[in-house]
C-alpha cells in the first residue's frame, strides 16, 4: 500500500506516540487528502491561514507542515 505524501509528512516528524495522537493524525491526513493535498510542495500555493480553515486542520497540524517544508527550504505562501 502506497503512503500519500500528506500522510508521510504528518507522520515524518513524529515519533511513536498514545493511540489517540495516531488517531489525530489520521484525521490530520483524511483533512488534507479531502482537500487534495497529496504532496508537499502543493503548499507553498496556499497560507497557512488558509489551511486552517479546513475542518480538522489546527496549529499543530501546520506547524508540522511548516517544519517539514523548511527543511526542504520551502514556506507557505505569503497572503497579499
């Protein structure tokens, strides 16, 4: 079975950790995947305000994202 990259980058940084935080990530990835974030780089076309405003996704969530797009040198996008 073949990992989305949005699942991937939840679970990246994340060591083993209680059941109800496993659960919280699933969430985190049916969110995204919902919303059709499947990569990484898909990202940096949106702010995290934006992200925030999808049912399941919190600040905890982004900033996950957003460490994982900074350790590829990428940021979200800037609201103008």
């Amino acid at each position: 079975m073949q990992t989305s990259a949005a699942g991937r980058l939840v679970s990246e940084t994340l060591a083993p950790e209680p059941a109800s935080v496993g659960r919280a990530r699933r969430l985190v990835r049916a969110a995204l995947a919902a919303a059709g974030y499947e990569r990484l780089e898909q990202f940096v076309a949106v702010t995290e305000a934006d992200l925030l405003q999808l049912h399941g996704i919190g600040p905890k969530a982004v900033a996950t994202i957003r460490e994982a797009l900074d350790r590829r040198g990428l940021t979200f996008a800037c609201r103008r």
